[in-house]
C-alpha cells in the first residue's frame, strides 16, 4: 500500500490559494463588523466606564479609579448577597429543571396516543416571552385573593369541611421560592428537548442485546441510558446556567427584588438606574459577563466533545 506525497505549492499556487481563502471570507467581513459595533464596542465602554468614579447625578466629579469598583463589587455585603442568591437560583433552577425534563424526555420517548399534543403543551411554558410568563405566575397563580393555588387549597380543605382554609401570601411568605418556581416552569421544556433529542439518538441494537441478555428497566436506564445521556445533561445543564444567571424579568416583575431575591443582574439595575453609580454599575455588569463567559466555554468545550462522540 502505497501512501500519497504531498507536491509543495509554488509561489503562485499559493498566491491563488490565499485569494480564494480571502474571496470566501469576504461575505462574512459585514456580519463581523456589524458584530464587533454591536457587542465588543459597548463591552469596551461599559468596561472603561467601571474604572471610574461616576455618579449622574454629580457628573462634573467623575474621575478615574482604576480597579476600586471592582473591589467594592466584592466587598460590599449587598452585592455579595445578591451573588449568593444568583447562584442558590442557578442551581435550584437548573437543576429540578433538569430533573423534570428528563422525566418528561422519557415519558414522551414512549409511544402512546396524544403524544403530539402532549408534547406541544409540554414545549409552550418555554415560547411564553419571559415577562408575560412571571406575570402569568405573580396574578393567575400566586394571588392570595385569586389565585389558582388558593383556589385549589380552598376547594382541598372544602372537601374535609373546613372552613377556613390556608391563605397563604406566596409572593411574600416563600419569596425566592415563587421566582425559582416560575423560573422551572418555564425552562423545564428546554431541557426536556435537548434530553429528548439524547434519548432518540440512542444506539437501539444495544437495548435489544440487554433486553435478550435479561437486563431490568431499572438496569437498562442506570447503565446504558443514562451514560448515554451524560453529555446531553452537561449542555442542557451549562445552557441552563448561562441563561438563568443572567435572569432579570422574573425577579424584576414578580418581587421587585425584595425579600432577598435580588440577584447580581438586578442589583446591577438597581446600582445604574436607582442609585446612578455608572461606574459600580458597569464593574458589577463586567462580573457577570466574564462569569457568563466562563460558563459559555464550558458549554463550547460540552458541545464539542457531543459533536466529536456523535461523528465516530
């Protein structure tokens, strides 16, 4: 068997191999300009913005501050809470979303009747625009006057002849509960398509050698499925996590970051809009973007790993 030698290139072989190179990017220079105006310039403002001292309302007095910002970011106890309860949502939320999804994945990887509409109505909670979702949740569920679970502790303690039923004040008893709540509902279809998507691309001849082979349904899925299903878990996981660290609608709408559920995106909010401290402000927002980014590379690495396992 012989192998193949590759010839050099002359001089001008490689000139017209660079100007067909060059050719094929052209039509891409636009987007990246178009790209760069719109993310990468405003990050570099918001970025020179956090190494001063600036308050809008004493504009004249703004000066240069270096990294103080960034120190204050840390060091203020505010701001260190509203980190401890981003990552307490980010992890609540992500991971009984995770949970259900993957109970809902392997319910509709069975065939029954009404599977379609099934699955509809499971992937609608996730096309609902964030804002009209936590509005949804604050008035329709959560209403201690009407809301739907009242209604149905009401219409529970009815049926055992009490009359005076718990009322609770959802929105103000069990706070960061209600958010995370909302939040679940919301990304729960997300990560049951993504599981979804790892459950259908399972090798079948494998699942039939373990069934002849005596296996149990418990055994199957603790062995073969779920293995199967790490990578998948992993991205819907690290996907999760960058969205829901950078939440602000649901915060923001159903507790107005009150009663302990301010996370760093709405403290960042509160920083630039309540109390005008433009360089504070962009320091905290330049904390989540590099957090987000770190994530973002971990969800790249996942992806990568899933692409090269699925091309074998």
């Amino acid at each position: 068997m012989t192998t193949a030698t590759k010839v050099p290139l002359t001089p001008e072989q490689k000139a017209v191999a660079k100007k067909r190179a060059r050719s094929r990017r052209l039509p891409l220079l636009p987007a990246l300009i178009f790209l760069i105006i719109v993310t990468q310039i405003p990050f570099l403002t918001t970025v020179g913005i956090s190494l001063m001292d600036w308050n809008s309302l004493n504009p004249d007095l703004r000066k240069f501050v270096g990294l103080s910002n960034y120190a204050h970011v840390f060091q203020d106890a505010d701001l260190r809470q509203s980190v401890l309860t981003t990552v307490q949502m980010t992890v609540v939320v992500v991971l009984v979303s995770v949970l259900l999804g993957l109970g809902l994945a392997l319910l509709l990887d069975h065939q029954f009747f009404g599977r379609g509409l099934v699955r509809t109505m499971l992937i609608a909670p996730f096309l609902v625009v964030p804002v009209a979702a936590a509005l949804v949740w604050k008035h329709a569920l959560l209403n201690p006057a009407y809301g739907l679970l009242n209604g149905v502790l009401t219409w529970i303690w009815g049926l055992f002849g009490s009359t005076n039923p718990p009322q609770p004040e959802w929105l103000s008893d069990f706070p960061l509960w209600a958010v995370e709540a909302s939040l679940i509902w919301q990304w729960t279809p997300f990560m049951m398509l993504i599981i979804l998507a790892g459950l259908q691309s399972r090798p079948l001849d494998v699942f039939e050698a373990a069934s002849i082979d005596g296996a149990s349904g418990w055994q199957t899925f603790r062995f073969i499925t779920l293995p199967h299903l790490r990578r998948y878990l992993e991205l819907a996981s690290l996907l999760g996590i960058i969205y829901i660290i950078q939440n602000f609608d649901a915060v923001f709408t159903l507790t107005s970051g009150g009663l302990g559920t301010a996370n760093l995106p709405y403290s960042v909010y509160q920083t630039f809009y309540q109390a005008h401290e433009y360089g504070l402000a962009s320091a905290a927002g330049v904390v989540v973007v590099i957090a987000s980014q770190l994530v973002a590379i971990l969800v790249l690495r996942s992806v990568s790993t899933l692409l090269k396992e699925e091309g074998r």
